[in-house]
C-alpha cells in the first residue's frame, strides 16, 4: 500500500514541474513509481487529477482544487516538522516541571527568573508535590526526585548531593537536654517524616548505613517545611535535609546535634525525564542550568559548619 502522505508529496511535485519525468528526478523516484503514486491517487479519489497524451500533462480542474488543499497540508507539515527539530536545537515553549514541595520552593524558584532571562522563550509551569508523579501519564517534561532512585524507565542526572542534618531549637535543647549519642534519641520527642524511604520510626545513620536507631515523637508529617516549623518553635528534634533547613542553622534558630555517629546521605538529587535519544532543548538546557547552580557544592550547604557531615551510605 502507497504511503497517503508521499501520494500528495508526489501528486504536488507533477502538478507544479508539469511532468512526471521531471518530478521523478526532483524526487529521487523513478518514473514508474511516480506514475503509481498519482493513479492510486487518481483511484481512491474517484477523479482524474492530470489529463495525459502522448505529448504534455495537464491538470484537470479537481486536480487544481486538490491541489490547493495539498499543498496547505504540506506546507503544514513542513512547518510542524520545522518547529519540532527547532525545539531540539533552541530552548523553547512550555517546559512543564514538577518539583519536591520544599526542594521546588526554596531552591527551584528561586533560579528561575535567572533561567528565563537566558531563555526568553521558554515558559515554565511549576508543579510542587511530594507525591511520585507519572510524567508520561501527567504530561511533565521533567521532574526532581530526592533520594536513592528505584529501576525505572526514565533517564535521570544527579544534580547534588543531600545531605541531612539531625538537628533542633536552642528552646527544645535547653528543656529537654542535648543528645550526645544516636542511642540517646530514643529519649527524645523525633518528628517523624512520613514519605521516608526507610520508615517513620526508624533513622539511619554510620559509615555504611548501619546503624538504625528507633524513634518516636508526637508529630508526623508528609512535608519537611512542616516539621521545620514545629521543630524552630521547640517541639522536638528532626532529621532532614540540609536544603530544608540550612537558613535556620545559619540563623542559630535550629542547632545541628554532635552526634556519634555520621548522618547518612539522602542517594542525591536528581533530574528524571522520559527516555529520548534527543531530548528538547529546553529540558537540556534546564538541567544543565541547576547542575551548574548545584553541583559539586550546593549553595544551601555553603559556608556551613557540621560537626558530622552527611556521608554517601554503601
């Protein structure tokens, strides 16, 4: 079966050189297929396109008006094709981003009017959840993920380390005492994350991952800012990401406990988008972006003084 689209393609071609020798050439067909093309054209039309002698070719007059309808579909195609390689070539149209609620806030937004103004022609729609999105199923260009990844289908760059931080207000530390060992904090009131990919009772810390101590507290919660706040006004001790609470370690509103132990790196965090051997230049162009702002060293952890820094579990 002749493909429909070449039929037009080819149907144009003889229309405007005036014959089939002629478009065979500017095609790199053969005559013969030429000639196939505009009769099963002619075929499932029900019409004769060209009136043919021995001598000229010449359009009929349904030729003439199929004509002008071929030809705005082809320059149709033409152009979707034009602007789909250009949108592998220059950073263009909507690039939709899903983020981390406390990752997208703090340290995603505040970089993209830098972005947009080095791309002035690509517009970004910025979704915060803490949920696993499908990025086939909901449309996203690109997501940001934090932690150790599972086996999936998408491709994926680490952008920056993360590291976590057990910490807790001056106020907290002052009623309650300042654990001194990880085997204290069974002693203590831990706010739990919910979304841990551990569990929400059980922190991680040394070398290799392998110590696991057994907490507990009287606040959980499914978003980091939210144990943030409740541990600045003294509620009780968490273990979270230094993105998340680094202003506050600065400020001395939260105080970063000297344990015995090493805090165990959160896997890392990372770009994922959908497999493409060549993928739009505006997803390229965005992670090559945060990758520059981020890696080796991220700002949030710059300029802070840990007594155990995080360490990559193996």
């Amino acid at each position: 079966m002749l493909d429909r689209l070449k039929g037009l393609e080819v149907f144009a071609k003889v229309a405007s050189s005036g014959s089939l020798s002629a478009a065979a050439r500017a095609l790199g067909l053969s005559q013969t297929m030429v000639t196939k093309h505009v009769a099963a054209l002619e075929a499932r039309l029900g019409v004769k396109l060209f009136h043919r002698t021995t001598r000229r070719l010449s359009i009929t007059e349904a030729g003439r008006n199929y004509l002008e309808v071929s030809e705005r579909i082809l320059a149709e195609i033409e152009a979707a094709d034009a602007s789909v390689a250009a949108d592998r070539v220059e950073p263009r149209g909507l690039l939709r981003l899903n983020a981390p609620m406390a990752f997208g806030t703090r340290q995603i937004a505040p970089l993209l009017a830098e972005f947009t103004a080095l791309n002035p022609r690509v517009t970004i729609e910025l979704g915060l959840n803490d949920r696993l999105v499908d990025l086939a199923e909901e449309g996203w260009d690109l997501a940001i993920r934090i932690g150790n990844l599972s086996n999936s289908s998408l491709i994926a760059r680490r952008i920056a380390p993360c590291r976590v931080v057990v910490c807790a207000a001056p106020s907290y530390l002052k009623a309650r005492g300042t654990p001194q060992s990880v085997s204290s904090l069974v002693e203590h009131n831990c706010l739990g994350y919910t979304l841990s990919q551990t569990s929400v009772d059980r922190w991680v810390f040394g070398v290799r991952a392998e110590v696991n101590v057994r907490v507990s507290g009287n606040l959980r919660a499914n978003n980091g800012e939210a144990l943030r706040a409740a541990a600045i006004e003294g509620q009780g001790v968490i273990y979270q990401p230094t993105f998340i609470v680094a202003d506050e370690l600065r400020a001395g509103t939260l105080v970063a406990l000297n344990l015995d132990q090493p805090t165990v790196e959160l896997g890392g965090i990372y770009a994922v988008f959908l497999p493409d051997r060549h993928p739009p230049a505006k997803v390229r162009a965005f992670i090559d972006f945060i990758a520059t702002r981020f890696a080796p060293d991220p700002p949030w952890d710059r300029g802070l003084s840990l007594s155990y820094q995080s360490v990559a579990a193996t």
